[in-house]
C-alpha cells in the first residue's frame, strides 16, 4: 500500500524515546521532514542521527518542555522556520501520573499541563496553518479510558477526548482529521521501567489483563498513526482507536 505521505511536514511531540520515537522513525521511513521535540538534547540527537544515516528526509530537534511558558509559539515558529509548513502534528509527550485520592493540586496541575493543557495549546497553534493549506492531521497519544485507580493522566487524556471530538468536527470540512490512540502497554521506558520494572508482577499483570498475551511493540501503534496520518485515512476523524492486544474490557 502507498501511503502517499513522500514531503509531509510533521511535529513529533514526546520523540526522544518510546512511541514518539517509534513513529519518528515511521513516519522518516515513508519520507517525512521532521521536527522532533522533547525535553532532553542528546536522545533526540541520537533519534535524528539514526534518521539520518536510514533515511533521506530532513530532521531537526528541539529540546524544550512543552509545559513551558509559549513553548507552543515557540514549536510552531521553530517548526515553520525549518519546515516551511506543518502538515502534521503528533502529540506523544506525555505520562502517567498515578496518585492518591487527596493528592496535592500542583500534582493535578502538572498532570492536566502536561497531558492535556499543552497539546490543546499546541494545536490551537497550528491548527490555523492546517486550515490555510486546507489539509492536516492531528494524532494524539492518549491513554486508558477505564481506569483502575486515581491517575492525573486517566483525567487529562478523557478531557483530550473530549476536546478533540469536538474540533474535529469543526475542522473536517477544511480536510483535517483529529484522532486519538489509546495504547494498552507498549514496550517503552515509561511502561516497563516505571509502570511494571517487576518481572513476576508484569507476567500476572499480563495474564489477569492482556488477552493477547504479552506487552506490544512501539511499532504496534506507530503502524497505525502512519496510516491516519495518510491521505488514504481522510474518512476517519473523531476516533479513539486501542491498540492494546484486547486489554479494554467493554465495546465502547
Ligand atoms: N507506552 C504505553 O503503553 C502507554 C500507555 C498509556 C499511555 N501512553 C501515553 O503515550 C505517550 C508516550 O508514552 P511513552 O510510553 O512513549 O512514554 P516515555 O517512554 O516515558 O516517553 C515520553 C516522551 O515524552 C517526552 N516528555 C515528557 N514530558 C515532557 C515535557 N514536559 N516536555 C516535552 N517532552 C516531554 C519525553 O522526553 P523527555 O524526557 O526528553 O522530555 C519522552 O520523549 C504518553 O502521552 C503516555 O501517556 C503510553
């Protein structure tokens, strides 16, 4: 299949490692330019040499906090400045932020910033490009709509839901689409060193959730941001879609 995607112009949010890393180089592979963004220098240096030496396709980094103050203006002016436009955006930087009941509201508050607060504002941002060009995709990477326990980022990414249903709809008949994947447990730093760094109790963890059977790979979502970033994908928008191996327990 020609996904169609040779010149596409895209923010990767969270693509110094883990899924935002994944689709990075999905995304480089199909011949995207690329502005990748995070926090931290040296891994999006290493993800921009590895592109480099795989891939034809320009790439550039920016170490930034997107919680920051005008760190969207900053994105989208650094993005417009290499890129020349921004075709599509994906809002990967993110985590889970599990907590007590009663915990503090600067917790809560850095939770929601992070997981929903700055990838509305980014978007806002760029949203007005993809209007002129009339054509855009927004992806953002979400997280667990069934919630076992108090957990900042379960609010924030229902809120993104939420919000990015909404748009989508306003923003359609400019041919921008807007999605959410939901991954169940995917193979990333944030996943087995943090969430389940014990190997007896993510086995059990896996039996007792993961009908499949065991952990995905980055690439199992990856795979699927790159065929909705497609022009192929333009009839889907306003959808969250799992990639969990079966872990969401209801229909809807
Ligand atoms: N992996 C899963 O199975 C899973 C499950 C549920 C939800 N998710 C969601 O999927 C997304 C990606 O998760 P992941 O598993 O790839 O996590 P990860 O391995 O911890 O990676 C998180 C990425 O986000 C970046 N980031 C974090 N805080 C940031 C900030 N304030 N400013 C800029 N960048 C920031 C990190 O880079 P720096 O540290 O360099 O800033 C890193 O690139 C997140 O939104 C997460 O909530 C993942």
């Amino acid at each position: 299949m020609q996904l169609l995607l040779h010149n596409k112009k895209c923010i990767v949010t969270g693509a110094s490692q883990g899924l935002g890393r994944a689709i990075a180089m999905l995304l480089a592979a199909e011949q995207c330019d690329l502005v990748l963004v995070a926090r931290r220098k040296k891994p999006l240096e290493e993800v921009k040499k590895l592109i480099q030496k795989k891939y034809n396709c320009k790439v550039s980094t920016l170490s930034i906090d997107v919680t920051s103050n005008n760190a969207d203006i900053k994105i989208k002016d650094f993005a417009l400045n290499q890129l020349g436009t921004i075709d599509i955006l994906i809002n990967s930087a993110g985590g889970s932020r599990p907590t007590t009941w009663d915990a503090p509201e600067s917790f809560w508050e850095e939770g929601m910033n992070l997981n929903f607060t700055a990838l509305r504002k980014l978007t806002t941002k760029i949203i007005p490009i993809m209007k002129k060009n009339k054509w855009g995709r927004v992806i953002n990477i979400t997280g667990s709509v069934e919630p076992r326990e108090v957990n900042v980022a379960n609010a924030a990414k229902s809120a993104v839901h939420a919000w990015s249903k909404g748009l989508s709809r306003i923003v359609a008949k400019d041919k921008i689409t807007i999605n959410n994947i939901s991954p169940g447990r995917l193979k990333t730093e944030q996943i087995l060193k943090r969430r389940h760094p014990n190997l007896k109790e993510r086995k059990q963890f896996i039996k007792e959730n993961i009908p499949a059977g065991y952990f995905g790979e980055p690439e199992d979502l990856a795979n699927l941001v790159v065929f909705l970033c497609s022009p192929l994908a333009r009839y889907i928008t306003g959808e969250l879609l799992h990639v969990d191996g079966g872990m969401k327990k209801f229909a809807h």
